[in-house]
C-alpha cells in the first residue's frame, strides 16, 4: 500500500493542509483581512490607523508574552481549547470551494453545506469552554452572551443554506443540492447564484450574518472590552490569546470566502475563458488560472470584509445582546425566509 | 530570527490598560484624547484593552489613594511579562498638590518600579505619546531581557 | 434604526486624516503654553514669595553660608508642580520664566529637577541718604512767601505745581504719590517734587485737600495778599468750657474751635480728621486738638453734626443763648409739673444713644432685629424695651427702622 | 430443533432476565452472589441478540417462534408468538445495551442504597418487560408486557422514596402511565372483537381491509397508549418528574429504553397493524406530534435549574426528532430515525450516568449550587463533555450523524411532496438542536466550569466501575458517530426496509418465506465522511500543537503553592480580590429568555405539576385523537 503514487497524493494533501487553503494560507490572508479591516474602520473615522501587518505584530507579541494560568482555572482545557478551536477552522476551509479549484476532487466530498454550517460550531464551542474552564465571572457572563449570538445567527444562517440548496436544485432539476462544490460548479457553468432574482434576499441576510457569526464591531456583545472586560477572554494572555485572536481573524476569512462560494460562484469561469484566449494550454494553464482565481477571492474578500464588517463597524454603536437576538430573529431572518419561499416556489 | 521577529513586534503593538487611582480626570480624558483622530496613537499600534492580562503598558493616574493602593497594586501584579509601567501627570509621581494629605498614599514609586513619568498637569497629549513611545522601547529591552 | 455617521465615514474614506502625525511632524506649543520652568538665579533676590504660593509645594531651596555670602540654590521639582505660574505671577524680580517645552519624560527623578544657584550678599549698611533732600535744600530753602500778584500758571509738562499761599504743608499729597516722588516737609515747610520719579499722575492733586496743586487744565491762580501763610507761632490752648454768654469766635490761623455748649461728643470729628488730631473722650466729655497735626483742613467742621466746630469764615456763637444742655443742669428749677406727673415725651438722650417712648412702642421687635449690633432685647409678651449700653454704637438703625417712630436718637 | 439453535434465543433472551430476577429475590441478600446473577443476566441476553444479528439483519431472515409449541394451525393462531424481524432486533439491541451498560454502573452507584436486592429485582423486570415487547409478535402479548414495564418503571422511580418529589413523582406516572395501558388494553379488544385473533401479524393482514368506526378508535387507543409511554407531547412534564426522582441507572432505563418502547408500539401500529403510512393526515399527525414535543421539550429544558429534569426534558425533545422522522415514511426518514434513536439511547445514557455521577459525589444536581467541578472530576467532565457534544450535534460524534440524515429526509420529503410543512420542520429540527448545544452549554458552565463552591471543595473522582460504564457509553458515541455507513448498512438500514415492507412480516408467520427484494440503501442527499474529516482535523491540530510547543506554548507560570494565592494567579476582578461568584443556571442566556418571556411565562403555567392537569390533557388527548382519526381514515 506504500507505494509511490500513495506518498505523493499523501503529500500533496499534507500541502493542501498546511499550506494553500489549509493552515498558511489562513494565517496570512486571515490577519491580512484583520488589518485591512482596522485599517478601514480609521480611515472612516478620519484617522490614520495602524499599518495593514498590525495584526502580524500583535500575534507575534502574544506569542512572546508570559501565559498566567489563573489558580481557579481548569489548566489543560484552558491549554487546549484555542488549539482545538483553530485547527476545527482550518479544516473548515479545505471544505471551501475556490471557483474551480477543490481540495476533494477526486475523493468523495467530506462536508456539505449543513456540515460546514455545524462545523463552524466547532470554534465558538471552544471559546466558550476555553472561557468557562477560567472560571471568572467575566468569561460567565461571556459564555452567556456568546451563546445568544450562536443562537441568534443560527436560524437565519440555516435557511440561506435550505434557500440556496433549494434554488440550485430548481435549477438543476435534482431537487436538492446539498454539496457546495455542486453549488460552484452550477454557478461556474450558469453564472453567480446572486443573479438570480429568489437569491438576492438571501444573499443580503448573508451578508448581515457575517459580522454576527465572526462577532465583529455591533454583535460583539460577547466580547465587550468596556463592559465585561473582553468577556469570554478576560482570563487569557500570551499565546492561547495570540491564537484565539488568530482563530477570529480565520474566521472572517472563512465566512467571506463561504459567501464568494456561495454568491458569487460565476467569477472563476471569466478566468478560465481569459487564460484559454491568450493561448496558455496544459499545466501552465492551470497553474495561472489557479493562482488568478486565488487573487480573485482575496480581492472579493477584502471587499466583502470591507463592506459587511468595516463599514458596519465605523457606523453603529454595540447593541445590547436581546436587540442582537431580536435584529437577528427578525430583520436578517424575514429575509432569508423571503428568499426560502421564492426559492420554494421555484423563481 | 523567530526570536527577534517577536522582540520587534513587542514594541510594534504594545497594549495599554489604564488604571485611575483617583484621578481629578485631567488625564484620563488626555489619555483617552490620545487614541482620538488628531493624535491617533494607534498608529503606533497602541489599543485599550479591558483587562490587564491583555495589557503590556500599564498607565496609571492619579494620587494614589488609600483606597484604591490595594487595587493598584493588585492590577498591576496581574499584568503578565514583560510589563512596563508609565504614570501620567504629577499626582502618581509626588502626590502634586494633594501631598501629604492623610488620605493619599504617596508616590506610586515607593511601591513598584515606574519606568516612565509623564510630567505636566495634565501633559499635552503629544507629550503622552513621546511617553508611550519610550515605554514601547523599554518593553523592547525587557523582552529581549526576557530568557 | 437611523445611521447618522453614514455620510462621514464614506466620505472620509478619501479624505485625508486630521490627523498630525505628531512623532514624524514635530508640534509647537500654543504662544503662551505654560511648559518647562526656566530658572534665571542672577534675578532672584530669595524672596521666597514663590515657595510660599506655590500649591504643589514645588519649589525648595537650600541655603549655605560662604565667606563672601550666602549660596542659595532653589530648586523647582517638576513632577510635583501643577504648571498654574502662579510663583511666575508672585516673582517681582521675573526670575522664574515657563517656556513653552512640554517634553517632559522622565525615567529617572533627576530629568524633572531644575535649579539654580546664586550668591546673596549681606546688605552693606549705607549712611542715612540726605543726598536727595540736600540738593534741593539750599535751591529753595524755604519757599519764599510768593509776592502777592504774582500769577501761577500750571506746567506745560503735565507734573504738577504748588501754590503756596494755599499749601497747608499737610504732607498728604506725598503720603498718596504712588510713584513716591513729593516729598513735603511740615517743619521745614518744604515741597519738593522728584522730577525723574513724578508719573504725572495727579493724584496728588486730587488728594490735596486745598487744592493747593495745579494739574494742566486747571485754571492759574493770583496769589492774594490777605492770607499769607506765616504759621502763628503761638499755640492757642484748648478753648475752655466758655462760661455761659461768653462769646466764641473762629480762629485767625485757621484751625478749628469747638463750641463746648453744642458739642455731644460724638468722636465723628476725630473719626474724620484725616491728620488725627482730634480726640474727643465721650466718657469725660473733652475735645483735644493737636496743634501741630492739625492741618486745619476744616474736615472736622464739615462733619461735625452739631455745628459745633468753628473754622475762620464762620460767624461767632454766643454761649449760653441757645446752649440748653449743660449749664441748666444743677439749677433745675423746682418742675412745676413734677407731681401730677403726665407722661411727658421723653428727651432724646445726648450720648447719642436711643430711647425708647413707651406711649407710642408696640413692641413689634423690628428694632432688636435691626439692630447690628444686637444691643436691644425686647419682649413682646412682657412688654419690656432693654437697650445694652456698652454694646450699642449709636448708629440709630433703630430710630430708623422703628414703624411707630418709638425710639428717639 | 434443538435446544441451542438460534431459533430459541428471543425466548432465551427475555427469559434470562425474568430469571435472573426472580433468582436475585432468593439469592438477593449475598452481595457477590446478586452482582454475579444481575451481570450474567444482562450479559447473557446480551450475547443472545448480538449472535442473531447477522441472520436476521444482513441475511434478511425473520425468526418467529411459537410459544408452547402452538404453531399456526387451522388459519387462526391461538398460540402465543414471538416474532422477530430486523426491526424488533434493532430495538432490542438498543435495549440490551442500555441495560448492559447500566447494570455495570448501577453496581457501584447503588452501594450506599438500602435493600438493594428489590432494586435489581425491579431492574431486570423492567428489562424484562421492556425486552418481551419489543420481541413479541402478539398483540395482547405486548400489553402484558407493558404493563409489567410500567410498575417495574414506577417502583424504580419511588425507589429513593426520601428523595424530595420521588413519591409524588411515582404516583403521576402511575396514574397516567395506568391510563395509556387501559388504553392499549381498550384497543387491543376492540380490535380482537373486530377479527377475532391476536397474533400480530394475522392482525397486519385482516385489518387494513377492516376499517371502519371500530377499528378508527382502537387506532386512537392505542396510539394514545403508546405515547404515554413515550412520553410524548401532552405526556411529558411525567418524565421530567420521574427523571428528576429515579435514580441515575434507572433514568438510564427510563428515558432510554422505555421511551424506545413508546416509539416502536406506535411504528408497529402505523406501519404494520394498520398500513395508512400512505395516508397524508396520518403522516402529519405524527409529524406534527414530533415536532410539537421536539421543540417544547427543548425551550422547557433551556429553562431548567436541575440537571436531571434538564436532562429529561431533552430525551423526549430527542423523542420527538424520532417521530419526526419516522412520520416522514421514506426510507431515509425512517433509517435516520432508528439512526437516531439508538445514538439517543447512547449518549442520553451516557449523560444520565454523568449527572447520576455528580449526585454520587457532591449529593446535589441543582444547577445553582453547582460549580467548577472540572478540577476536582477530570474523567467525569471529559465524558460528560463527549455526550454533550454528540446530543448537541457537534460534527465527529453520533448525535451530529443521525441529526443531519434527520434534516437531509426532511428536507427531502418537503422537495418531494413540495408541501411547505416539511420545510418548517426542517428548520425547526435546526434550531432545536442549536437550543440542545445551548443548554448543554450551560450544563458545562454551570455544573464542570465556573468557580468551585466550597462545600463541595473535598469532592473526589467518582469509583472506577462508573466511569467504566460511562467510557463505554462514550466509546459507543463516537464510534456509532465515526461509522455512520456501517450503521446504515447493518443496522438501520436492513430495519427500515423491515418497516417498509411488512408482507414478508405477515407471511413470516404463516411459514411463508417471502424473499427480501434487496431495495436500494437509503441514499442522502449530501455528502459527510466523519472518518476523513477527523483525519484532517488530527493532521492540522498535530501539527498547530507541534508548532505551539516549539513556540514554548506550554512553558506556562503557574500557581506554585496551593495554598497561599499570590495576586498574579487570582482572577481578575477589577482591582478586588476575587470572592466566589458562580455565574452559572439561571442567570444564562437572559437575552434569548428576555426575548421569549410570554412564551415562557406561558409554558409557566401550563406546566402545573398537578396529577389532574396531566390526567386531563391525557383524555383531552385521546379524544383528539379519536375525533381526527374518525375524520381521517
């Protein structure tokens, strides 16, 4: 069974893990989007605001400051939750389709949509059993807090899903489609899901969703610095803080390139058509369009990040953690629910 | 290099965690003034934090109370290495105007090391900011002090 | 759910920063900023009005003795300084100066000490300075009595000029010069003005109770022959308790006399007398002027309720006409009306105290309340009006305030 | 046919554990002697069924065995039989292994109770009981066992009668568990009036030609009667009572097994007895039921201060996604149901034994006074934490696999019939399990994290015969979780083919071999490997904890002396030193509570906890019943 061929797709896996969508890809691109983002909320407020690597130099400081381990802390779930939390992110990502680009092409698809949709569970668990395992009353009130915005960004995250699900499924005569790689690939050949006219509402909650679910600037109740004291990590310091603050700027990443995948889907076909007109065939081909399509994500990204978290970080005051459910429950969920029935009701 | 790379950034995103031991507010809102668009100190990579586990610069303001001794002291121990500790105006540093009286309880120096003091009542916010930039470097030595 | 900050913020995406970049850019402080102390120690004369104002005790200075004086070194702590210039304001010599620095970041306590040190030399005791007076003395000795006729015109350079014939030499003009520069000599009878030191301010013109200086704007003056201002040599002694009838005449040198029959002692005039030379003992009921004070400046008459101060111009007062008070003290005639007795009115009092007319009194107690001194106590159920002697100053509040017009003063 | 072919096993199996507790009333005083017969009963019968599992599931074949020999004779049955297809297997491995598991730790939990003889008495009536229904082919023969299950069920429940509410307790369910027997009875003689035989599968076969107002009420019947027992919607304050007093080992047996016994009266009722799965109204009764249950279960769980009541409330929200499913009556709907059912009876198992853990050793579940008992039970909190996880559908465990095929035949079943219902369904089975990861969350908090309070400061690690149990409990998580294929392929899957075909059940009694069509395996729509997932995620936390412990991640300070507490090591608490605060039960989620306040001070009142409240809402419930089926079949 070792046979050469066995060690180079090992391989070639080992590298997906840990260096294109996996593990190196996320770091980089995660706090670059970190920084963008601060960057972006200063220059809305007219200042300068820190350099785009900010977020490279506070990790790297995190990493070289002294942990303390309260004494009423249980020690290795404090030690081992952010890992756990970061690595569940990562895995998360292989997932993500990059236009044409899959991680599982030939193998059968690990995780589909409602997958993804519970695997992103996998973090916010662990920072609330990181934070609860210290045992302040801050990470108490935290847990409590951070709990209700899972809550409140579940139902309407779900039915985006069902919607989208439903509609590729109109459209391809099957019914359902749960895997996303089937989402992209219908996107890649009949262009972006956000054209048709049921997806729009969808893709609107959606983009509401992404600051809730990272737990950016207005629903970051759960994290407040000025009321409870950064919440769920009042207890937490040097590199498991360095890490969790790692595992955020991920999952900005990881939400907006969920939403490239599942909305914009059709931008990786102009690339393709534009390498086969200037004549590139074989590998090369390939490889350019690869590396293309890459840069087109990370552009979107920055953009998304842009719009959904910069913008509506400079612009709103934090709001209470029962407005945050009650927005979620209402505004962002009657709009998923608008795209569910025109999905429903095959637009 | 892993080594050194942390070293700069320790100067690069230094955090500040402000303590006011009863301060008349002339330098908390100076201090605050500084993280404002007009002096923007995060553009040196300076941010609040809530806590002092996520602090590396501990501000302090204020005479020093008799009450709020214990919880200063207290604070400043829960901040992890490498810490720099800054006090700001005149009151942390001699009691200013309120020395002597029976219910302060003198410079914050005869109890922890100060490493820089922001001298004025009420310094000028640029002078708050050559302040933070000389902690950031001491932070620099502390960390490379650091085994 | 408005969003007010919408239009801001997209449009100071690209828009530059207000920001100053203050460590690349270096900032100036404002003109007057109070920063750094500049300690200049040749000015300091060690007053020590600083250390003295200073409100965060600041400012110490250490002092030891040299041979060729004493070395004071002062030193401003400023970390223990609120910057409020107040030892700037109080230093009359500008030794202490607040520039506009306001670097000041300190690791060590050192950076924020700033001194200075100099030397203080005893003060050598220097002969009595006759030298201003003495040149002016034998210019003009004594100011010749001016010849009658001659016109004094002010001066054109706006310093003030004397008439003699009108000087008093009350010494008053020289007390109020702010700059110091009259000097009035009442024996010599000599009024000397400094011209470098005179600011030609006019307030010794203002003060001078004769009107004895000319300011420009004022008209000249002609000296006339009748008053010349010899002083009369002799002393007049104090006017006797005049017998009744006697006849009592202003006095020729101008000071005042006192006509003992009207006079109720009531220390006004020697309260006014802006030389002091009047005392007037209401116990013992006498009234002493001191000759040589008196400057006789006719502000004791002025003053005096009871016109009982005569000055040259009034007309004499014959004793005993219209003197009721004293004399008729001990002859008091059998009263006709002594037995059947009617309440008659009660006499207002003559050591200016007030009485009360029980006839007309309701006992409201407006009068206790008004009182300032709270001499009175009145009881409205038991009726009774008591007046506390020593206390009370005679100011007739009372009489004023009272609504029935009860109280006499 | 000798005595050891496997065609005696079935009466092999329930027997054993009749005998062992009829031996264990004789033999009950000698310690050894009563844990030797309970453990060799339980294992016993155990094996039995294990053995059966490749013939019945895989080879497709149906065992029926007569009792006293009575075969079928003259075209009626009078003999009572014993007949066992892939579905009756299925749940009663579910049964075997619970109280396998159960037994175990029931040893050592039990020790400090007095006459424990009675208890193991009870406990194997109970699995007695619980085995003969589910194994047996005849109708009146189910009804006995019921009711042997039930006061077995009700005894246990009172057996710690100082327990506050346990008496109380007992007597609800003994007065409204008696109302569903009378009901099962009720119908069951309807029904033999109507046909004039009892055997099971002759009944399958006369009926659905029958129908008619007779039969519509004993339909009612005995589906009201079978909800009782599964505790279902206007049933269920009982099982939280009944929870909340029984003993661990017992709310084990209770919530994992009883209810199963609920849920497989009524799939023999609506897919055997009466075939009207076809019917649409029948499909959104159940469905309706199930979703009703699933979601008020779980909002009345998030608002709970016990754990175990917690814990009840959340095994019938559980029950309630197993109707859902199995009302939805496709093949991958009735597959994810038992799916789900049998990871309910595991890690509703498991988190039983970790509360009955907690109460062993501090004496208390109340979820207020709780507090960081992490430290002080690492094995505990670790295993506590696997069954919350899987109950709460978090991916590698068995809860997420069984949940996510649940909301793929949903899902399905709306595209399908394109009725809007199932969509609402779907999402209301989502937001139910989101609700589950809440209040498991606020288990953690309140009960493993947090700070310790100082009365429970000495409290050790539970003995090593609990944790035994429970790590077999925990292994079965994540294994059933790890292989979802295999499940589907052996278990489940041959199950619901049994389910969906019940001709070759009736012919089975005849003697009548029909051959099983080998119908296509249930096919999801979507795609989840646990294996290569968890792969992925070992590889990238390998090597983030390489990389961390090159970075000196664990070069940790920590509190050196125990007992003096430097500063440096004590919590924050804004300058002050810090005093004990729990934030923990109530004080939880307030911006979810605050939103739902009418609902909840709605759900208040309604939850009486008064016998005749729930004695009323069980007529009201059989009248319902009987009006809409009148209506509908």
């Amino acid at each position: 069974m070792f046979t050469p061929a066995f060690f180079t797709t090992a391989l070639l896996y080992l590298g997906y893990i840990l260096i294109f969508p996996g593990f190196l890809f996320c770091f980089v691109i995660g706090l670059l989007l970190c920084g963008i983002d601060r960057k972006a909320v200063a220059r809305m407020q007219k200042r300068v605001g820190p350099p785009i690597l900010q977020p490279f130099y506070d990790f790297f400081k995190l990493c070289g400051k002294e942990t303390i381990v309260p004494a009423a802390a249980s020690r290795t779930t404090f030690m081992l939750a952010p890992l756990v939390g970061l690595a569940a992110l990562v895995v998360i990502q292989l997932f993500i389709p990059v236009f044409n680009f899959r991680v599982f092409r030939n193998l059968p698809e690990v995780a589909d949509m409602i997958v993804i949709l519970y695997l992103l569970l996998i973090p916010a668990v662990s920072v609330m059993l990181g934070g609860a395992a210290t045992g302040s009353p801050y990470a108490g009130i935290g847990l409590s807090r951070e709990m209700v915005t899972v809550l409140a960004v579940e139902l309407p995250l779900v039915m985006v899903l069902l919607s989208v699900a439903k509609a590729v499924g109109n459209e391809l005569g099957t019914g359902l489609v749960f895997s996303l790689s089937g989402v992209v690939d219908y996107q890649a050949a009949h262009g972006s899901l956000i054209g048709h006219i049921s997806m729009i509402p969808a893709a609107l909650a959606m983009l509401l969703i992404i600051p809730g679910e990272t737990g950016n600037h207005p629903f970051d109740a759960a994290e407040a610095e000025t009321e409870i004291c950064e919440g769920l990590l009042a207890e937490y310091s040097g590199a498991p803080l360095g890490i969790y603050k790692l595992s955020h700027a991920v999952k900005m990443l990881t939400l907006t390139s969920l939403f490239v995948a599942l909305f914009l889907g059709g931008i990786g076909t102009g690339v393709e058509h534009l390498v086969a007109a200037v004549g590139l065939t074989g590998a090369v081909a390939g490889a350019v369009s690869l590396i293309l399509q890459v840069l087109i994500l990370v552009l979107l990204c920055i953009v998304l990040t842009l719009v959904t978290i910069s913008f509506v970080h400079a612009v709103t005051a934090r709001l209470k953690i029962e407005q945050l459910f009650k927005y979620y429950w209402t505004v962002v969920t009657g709009l998923a629910l608008i795209s569910l029935v025109l999905a429903w009701y095959g637009f | 290099m892993f080594k050194k790379l942390i070293e700069e950034s320790t100067g690069k995103s230094p955090w500040l965690f402000h303590i006011n031991a009863g301060s008349c507010n002339g330098c908390d809102i100076e201090l605050v003034s500084v993280l404002t668009p007009r002096y923007d100190a995060e553009r040196l990579g300076f941010k609040l934090s809530g806590t002092p586990r996520h602090a590396d610069i501990v501000v302090v303001t204020g005479p020093v109370t008799q009450q709020s001794l214990a919880r200063v002291l207290r604070t400043i121990e829960q901040v992890p290495e490498p810490r720099c500790i800054v006090t700001m105006g005149s009151c942390p540093q001699s009691g200013n105007v309120f020395r002597g009286s029976y219910a302060i309880a003198g410079p914050l120096s005869k109890y922890v090391h100060v490493d820089v003091d922001v001298a004025g009542c009420t310094p000028k916010p640029e002078a708050v900011i050559d302040g933070l930039v000389k902690a950031t470097e001491i932070l620099r030595e502390k960390r490379r002090a650091m085994k | 759910m408005d969003f007010p900050f919408v239009k801001e913020a997209l449009s100071s995406l690209f828009k530059k920063s207000s920001c100053d970049m203050y460590p690349i850019k270096p900032s100036e402080a404002a003109p007057n900023y109070r920063g750094r102390i500049v300690f200049h120690p040749d000015k300091c004369i060690n007053c020590m009005m600083c250390e003295r104002v200073c409100s965060g005790s600041a400012i110490t200075h250490t002092s030891e003795q040299t041979p060729e004086g004493e070395l004071i070194t002062r030193t401003f702590y400023l970390g223990s300084c609120t910057f409020c210039a107040t030892c700037m304001d109080f230093c009359g010599h500008g030794a202490i100066e607040f520039t506009r620095d306001y670097h000041m970041i300190a690791t060590k306590e050192e950076d924020l000490m700033v001194s200075g040190t100099f030397l203080k030399k005893p003060p050598v005791k220097k002969p009595k300075p006759a030298a201003p007076a003495a040149p002016k003395a034998e210019a003009k000795p004594v100011t010749p009595a001016a010849a009658a006729g001659t016109v004094i015109k002010p001066r054109d350079d706006g310093k003030p000029v004397q008439v003699p014939s009108k000087c008093v030499y009350c010494t008053i003009c020289a007390k109020k010069c702010p700059a110091g520069a009259l000097e009035v000599d009442r024996a010599a009878k000599t009024w000397t003005l400094n011209e470098d030191e005179c600011v030609a301010c006019g307030t010794c013109a203002e003060a001078c109770p004769k009107k004895a200086i000319l300011m420009p704007g004022d008209e000249p003056v002609t000296v006339e022959a009748a008053a010349p201002a010899a002083p009369k040599a002799e002393t007049k002694p104090a006017a006797p308790a005049a017998a009744a009838g006697t006849v009592i005449k202003p006095r020729d040198d101008g000071k005042p006399v006192q006509v003992p029959s009207k006079c109720v002692y009531c220390t006004i005039c020697a309260k006014k007398c802006p030389a002091g030379a009047l005392e007037v003992d209401r116990a013992a009921k006498t009234w002493t002027l001191n000759e040589d004070e008196c400057v006789a400046c006719g502000t004791c008459a002025e003053a005096c309720p009871k016109k009982a101060i005569l000055m040259p111009g009034d007309e004499p007062v014959t004793e005993g006409a219209a003197a009721p008070a004293a004399p008729k003290a001990e002859t008091k005639p059998a009263a006709p009306k002594a037995e059947e007795k009617p309440v008659e009115p009660p006499k207002p009092r003559d050591d200016g105290r007030p009485v009360q007319d029980p006839s007309k009194c309701v006992y409201c107690t407006i009068c206790a309340k008004k009182c300032p001194v709270g001499a009175l106590e009145v009881d409205r159920a038991a009726k009774t009006w008591k007046l506390d002697e020593d206390l009370c100053i005679g100011c007739g509040n009372c009489a004023l305030v009272c609504p029935k017009q009860a109280i006499l003063y | 046919m000798s005595m050891l072919s496997y065609q005696h096993f079935p009466i092999y199996a329930i027997m054993l554990y009749f005998l062992g507790a009829f031996l264990i009333v004789l033999f009950g005083k000698n310690k050894i002697a009563r844990h030797c017969l309970a453990l060799l009963s339980v294992t016993g019968s155990l094996a039995l069924l294990v053995s059966l599992v490749p013939r019945v599931m895989t080879g497709g074949e149906i065992i029926t065995y007569w009792m006293g020999n009575r075969a079928y004779s003259g075209g009626y049955a009078i003999g009572i039989a014993l007949e066992v297809d892939a579905l009756s297997l299925f749940f009663a491995l579910l049964v075997a292994v619970a109280v396998f598991v159960s037994g175990v730790y029931s040893i050592r939990y039990m020790e400090h109770d007095d006459n424990i003889p009675q208890y193991y008495t009870l406990f194997l009536m109970l699995a007695g009981g619980v085995m003969g229904l589910v194994l047996s082919g005849d109708l009146f023969n189910m009804f006995i066992m019921v009711e042997i299950l039930t006061f077995a069920a009700v005894a246990l429940t009172a057996f710690r009668n100082t327990a506050r509410g346990a008496l109380e307790a007992a007597f609800k369910y003994l007065v409204v568990g008696s109302i569903g027997s009378t009901c099962i009875l009720a119908g069951t003689i309807m029904l033999y009036a109507q046909v004039h035989t009892l055997n099971f599968a002759q009944l399958s076969g006369l009926i659905p030609g029958h129908i008619h107002g007779a039969t519509r009420v004993a339909f009612a019947l005995l589906f009201v009667g079978f909800s009782t027992k599964a505790f279902l919607v206007p049933f269920h304050p009982l099982a939280a009572d009944a929870h909340g007093a029984a003993p661990a080992s017992v709310s084990v047996l209770i919530s994992g097994v009883l209810t199963k016994s609920g849920i497989y009266g009524i799939i023999r009722l609506v897919y055997f007895l009466f075939q009207t799965m076809n019917l649409r109204p029948i499909q959104f009764m159940l469905v309706f039921v199930g979703s009703v249950s699933m979601f008020v279960c779980v909002t009345m769980a998030l608002a709970q201060h016990d754990f175990k009541r917690l814990l009840a409330f959340h095994s019938i929200s559980q029950i309630g996604y197993v109707l859902t499913a199995v009302g939805l009556s496709t093949a991958l709907g009735i597959s994810a149901g038992l799916y789900h059912a049998m990871n309910h009876t595991i890690f509703k198992g498991l988190l039983f034994l970790a509360a009955g853990a907690v109460l062993h050793e501090t004496g208390t579940t109340d979820l207020d006074r709780l507090g960081g008992l992490s430290k002080r039970m690492p094995h505990t909190t670790v295993l506590f934490l696997i069954g919350a996880a899987s109950i709460s559908g978090i991916p590698p465990f068995n809860g997420f696999a069984s949940k996510w095929l649940i909301y793929q035949a949903a899902y399905l079943r709306a595209v399908e019939t394109g009725n809007i219902g199932y969509l609402l369904v779907t999402i209301i089975a989502l937001v139910t399990s989101t609700l589950t990861l809440a209040s498991f969350v606020k288990v953690s908090q309140s009960v493993f994290f947090g700070q310790l309070p100082d009365e429970f400061k000495d409290v050790k690690e539970v003995p090593f015969g609990m944790r035994l149990a429970m790590s077999l409990f925990a292994i079965l998580c994540v294994l059933t979780g790890l292989l979802p294929d295999l499940v589907t392929k052996v278990l489940t899957g041959p199950a619901a083919q049994a389910v969906l075909n019940p001709v070759r059940y009736i012919a089975a009694a005849r003697g009548i071999e029909v051959p099983a069509e080998t119908a296509a395996l249930p096919q999801a729509a979507g795609a989840w490997s646990p294996i290569n997932w968890l792969l992925l995620l070992g590889i990238s936390l390998f090597a983030i904890t390489l990389v961390a412990l090159l970075g000196k991640y664990d070069r940790v300070s920590e509190n050196a002396s125990a007992e003096t507490l430097p500063a440096k090591y004590d919590l924050f608490f804004s300058g002050e030193k810090s005093v004990y605060s729990q934030v923990g039960g109530g004080d939880l989620f307030w911006g979810f509570k605050y939103n739902w306040r009418h609902y909840f001070s709605f759900m208040h009142d309604l939850h009486s906890g008064i016998v005749n409240d729930y004695a009323l809402w069980a007529v009201v419930a059989l009248a319902l019943a009987i009006a809409f089926l009148q209506i509908v079949l």
